[in-house]
C-alpha cells in the first residue's frame, strides 16, 4: 500500500495486489465486489466524524 500526501494529509491510497491465480480480470472483479463490503473502505469513503479525548 502507498499513499499521497498533499502537505499534512494523505490525498490518495494504492492498494497493488499481485496473484498468479485467480486471474487479474478475476482478482479485480473480486476487489471490486469486497469493496462494498469492506468496513475501512466504506469509513473512509464517508469521511467518518473524528472524535479527540483527552482525560
């Protein structure tokens, strides 16, 4: 994985995968599929709130 920064924050993630099976056409479609339902990716799709405490 690698990111992108644009001054304090991250503008962008990679995710490469690499497999000799299944196939990357298959691999990909997969991907796809896990995307929506894949906890991280919908938080972070959604610019989640950010709560800071401190005690």
């Amino acid at each position: 994985m690698t990111g992108r920064l644009d001054g304090p924050q991250f503008v962008s993630f990679r995710i490469e995968v690499r497999a000799s099976s299944p196939t990357a056409d298959e691999l990909a479609k997969l991907a796809e599929s896990a995307k929506r339902v894949c906890y991280v990716t919908r938080t972070l799709s959604a610019e989640p709130k950010i709560e800071v405490v401190v005690s």
